[in-house]
C-alpha cells in the first residue's frame, strides 16, 4: 500500500508514518513544516520506501501532484490550536476547511478513493450526553476549530456519497505522546520549568478531559482502515474513561518532584470555547478489537518524559 | 432596525425584503445577480427604506463597507443547485462555505451580532427518522450543498460562542411560491411547455418531499427572530407532511389540463445525493405560535400561477 499522509511530519502524522514503514507500506508524507519538526521524520528519511514532499495543502498543483499513485491518504494536516480560534479565524478555514477540499480535490484528480481523517471530539461542542457517542444527537458547535472539522467530515461524507470514495472519520480526544507539541502538559512542564514555585491554571481545574497515547491512535486507526467496511465511518478514538485537570496536574508534578502553588485563572472553562467535559463512547472502535495500552496517567508521564528528553521542541514552540 | 440581506434578488430574499420594508424596517439587499433577477427587486428600488448593493460576498471589502450600519443579517444568498453539486464541488465551497465566513466577518468588523441564516433540511442526509427533529442524530452528509450549508451552521455557532453572535438557523424543506426559480415544479412545467405529451422524470416518482410556501417560510423566520431567544436558535421550516413526487406531478398536470405519459428514469433517488425522504418535525417553530397558511398542494399551484404569469423567468435561467 502507498499512504499518502499529510502533515506527516507533525505529531500523530509523524507516529504514524513510522508505523506503515514498519508495516512495510510505501510512505509519501506531505508537510509544509508550520507546526512539524524535521527531527520528527529523521528516521523515515532514511528509508527506501519513504518520500518526503514539502508543499502546502493551499497549493493545490504541488498536491495534486504529489498525490500521484498513492492509494490511501491519511488527511492529518491541520490547524490544530483549539485555544486561540478566535484570535485568527480565517487559519481554520484555510488550514482546515479548505484545506480537506483541496486534499479532496487532489484525490479526485488523482483517482485515489480513501482517506482517513483527524477529525475531533471537540464536534461534540458541550454535549449534554456522556460517554458521548457517534451519533449523539446533532451538536452545536463551540469553537472555530470544531466547526472547521465539522466541515471538513461533511465535505468528505458527500465525496463518498457523490464520487465513490471511502471514508474513516477519527474523532481523537486529546492525543499525548511521544513527538507531543502542544496541549496541556506541554504548556505545564514550560511553565514549571520557568518557575517550579508557582503553576497558573486555565479554568478552576475541574475540566474533565479524556487522553490517548499516541500509539493507541495510531493503532486504532490503523485497524479501523483495516476492518471497518462502511461507506463512511465515524470513529470516536479516546481512553473509556476521563480526568480532572487537577489529577493530570498532581501526577506532573509529582513526577518532576515539585510542589508548586496552583493558581487557578477560574471558571469552569479554560478558554472561550473550550468543553468543560469530554468523555468518548468508543464502543465502536472497541468493538473492531481495539484497546489502549496506557492509561491516561500513563500516557501524560510518558510524554512529560519524552518532553524531558526533547527540550529543544520547548524553545522551538511559542 | 436595519436588516442586511445576502440574496436579497433571489427568491427567498426579495420575498424577505418586502416584507422588512412593509413592517418598517430599513433594508440593503446585497446581491451579485448570479441567480437573482432585477425583476424580483423593481417594487423595493422604488422605496425610500431600500438600498441595493450589487456584490459579491467574495468580495471582502465591498461586503464589509455594504454591511456598515446594519443590525441584523439575513443570509440567504447561496449556491442552491444540490442537483448538480458533483459537477463543481468547488462551487459550494466558495459560495457556501466561504461566503458565509466573510458575512461572519463582515459582521465582526461592523459591531453586527445578529444573524439568521437559511440553511437546509438536506443538512439531515437521508436520515432515518422522520420527522426528524432539529437534535436528531448526528447524520452523515450525501450531498456537498448539505457539506456546505453543515459548514455554514458550524461557523456560525462558534462565532455565537466566540464573539457574542446570536443567530437563527433555518432548516428549511424546498420552498415555493412567487418568485420560484429552481427545483421541480419549475422543472416540470418547463419540460412541458416543450412537450406536453411526454414528461421525464428523475427517479421513480416515489420520493417522499416536503414543501412550504414562501410567505409563511418568511413568516416563520421573523416570528423566530422575533421569538427565539437562544443564543443558537436551530429552527427546522417547513410543512408538518409530504407528498410524493407522484402526487405533485398530478397536480400540476391536472392544473394545467394536460395529460402526458410519464417516463421514469427510475432508482429510489433523482440524482445523486438525493434524499429519497424528507419531512421535518416543525414542533420548535409551531411551538413559538408559526402556522403555515397553505398546504403543499396550494402552495405548488399557487407557484405553478406564478410561472404562468412570468414565463420570461424560464428562458432567463439554463
């Protein structure tokens, strides 16, 4: 098989090229570098079966031809900053939005049918309902991001509907790891590092959120390409289970031995648009045969690790 | 209040305007004339409350200057074909998706907070609940004018969430009445008036659609605006039945005293992306006082009248 991976050089994209290497897959991993690292594919570059494109999803000439022969795309490439969505709302529809259309656009161009989305549980909004299932009742979206996913798992399903294509549709929660570069633990273990005497806190600390290891995504993903069989099918990936903040913030600092004074921003959400709780129905994906390896403490200790190790990707970030 | 209306030479929208300015408002129609006609805006042109810009929502600095001033936005304009939507997917991004950020836009640069937006009951693929309700199961799009109109709705809400927006969100069946200019009435009458022995027809004639009349679809959206105080108001419009296609075939033949064979090109669905079954569950709109004033059968006669009386619309449009 040749995968075709946008934003193959981020975090899960990265992770996951590695594995269709292993697997013995042809890998072409398009990536335009705004928020991935060289260092993150280092590994690959060295393989005889991995092509390294750089190219952006906005131009659609170099896409489409990169895209050539391949017989799978995964569509990882994304805007991934839920947070500040307000402060630049056109980088999701154009990172996100139009970007899908364009990988879209490429795939029909190129007669490439499949492709695998990052979508989010962030599509849920602020369910009412939780574990929060696939087809939970119709959500009100509440950030810029979420809506540009929604967006993005709409175009798709109608090119599957419209043109023959196959679709699977990852809602991720939160995703940690090793290659993780963004999200909660990272901005803790940053601030702890600039003063381990005092931790400022988004929210009250009460936000419920559920995490995934990296490599149970990435296993996840791969076995619902291999056994789900539908049309279109929607995918909640996420730990059957959730967490405080304030528990995820006890096992950091407690690994690294500190005893900061928590300072807490208050209120019950961490950012306009942020879901005070996410919780996953992942029946699904389960009942395909998938289980997560890590627990969620064990997958925030295990990249508050790799972050240890890897502290250039701190200063490499703003 | 001053309303801004995207559309407002189209069908819905001039029908729309005529209304503001007869209850007093002050009204700028902001139309590029792609699909709407001169014709459907003489009356207002005339009316000191009535202003008509001529652009493109493409176009973000006419539209924000247009926009300046406004209290409320009523975006109608759209690409409405979800027939041929296979044939220019991009279309719908741009003249869906995109169009409606730079209204968001717009709106943000003017202080405007305010929005209703027509939607679509096509939002719901083919559902498997009927009526479907506005919180039905998260459903899987089968067209990209659906795609888009999803699209559309998510970034709406999240500027509702991000920026302080209110909006109204209509989901609407097909509508007709005075000033129809696309969709299956028009359809059959013209391909009658060129043979009035021989009607083809898409589909088997099974399909099971509902339709509502234009002034009480415009009735229902300022009884909403007027009513509904959420801040993400989702209201689905349309009539509380459906007829099949068969049976709107008959009444048009009948109306007109014709009685030509029919000819099906067969399949359960006109085209693809077709939902086969539409019928929405209007409880919420009924719920805040909103009656329909004619039946599906009134309302297709009563548009049948209309064509009659303005042919020059069909040899206008391809």
């Amino acid at each position: 098989m040749h995968a075709f991976v946008t934003g193959g050089a981020g975090f899960i994209g990265s992770n996951l090229c590695d594995r269709l290497l292993a697997a013995g897959h042809r890998v072409t991993c398009y990536d335009n570098f705004s928020t991935g690292f060289r260092q993150f594919i280092d590994g690959s570059l060295a393989h005889p079966s991995f092509t390294l494109v750089e190219g952006d999803l906005l131009d659609m000439s170099r896409l489409t031809e990169a895209m050539a022969g391949a017989d799978i795309v995964f569509h990882l490439a994304a805007n991934a900053d839920v947070r500040f969505g307000t402060e630049h709302p056109r980088r999701d529809l154009e990172q996100n939005t139009i970007a899908t259309f364009n990988v879209l656009e490429a795939m029909r161009a190129n007669g490439v049918k499949r492709i695998g989305f990052s979508s989010t549980g962030s599509i849920y909004g602020e369910h009412k309902v939780f574990p929060t299932s696939e087809d939970a009742s119709f959500p009100i979206q509440t950030s810029l991001y979420g809506a540009s996913k929604l967006a993005g798992e709409g175009m798709i399903a109608a090119y599957c509907e419209g043109f023959g294509f196959q679709a699977w549709i990852f809602r991720f929660v939160s995703v940690l790891g090793e290659r993780y570069t963004h999200g909660h633990v990272f901005d803790f273990y940053k601030k702890l590092l600039a003063d381990p005497t005092t931790l400022p806190v988004l929210g009250n600390g009460r936000q419920r959120k559920s995490y995934m290891y990296v490599q149970d995504c990435v296993d996840a993903m791969l076995l619902a390409v291999d056994k789900a069989a539908d049309k279109v099918n929607v995918l909640n990936l996420g730990q059957d289970g959730y967490v405080e903040v304030n528990d995820s913030i006890g096992w950091i600092t407690a690994h690294l031995g500190l005893e900061p004074r928590l300072v807490y921003a208050g209120g019950e959400r961490g950012w306009i648009g942020d879901s005070p709780f996410i919780f996953l129905d992942t029946t699904r994906i389960r009942d395909l045969g998938w289980r997560p390896k890590l627990t969620i403490r064990d997958g925030i200790v295990r990249t508050l690790q790799w972050l240890r190790e890897n502290q250039w990707v701190l200063e490499s970030r703003q």
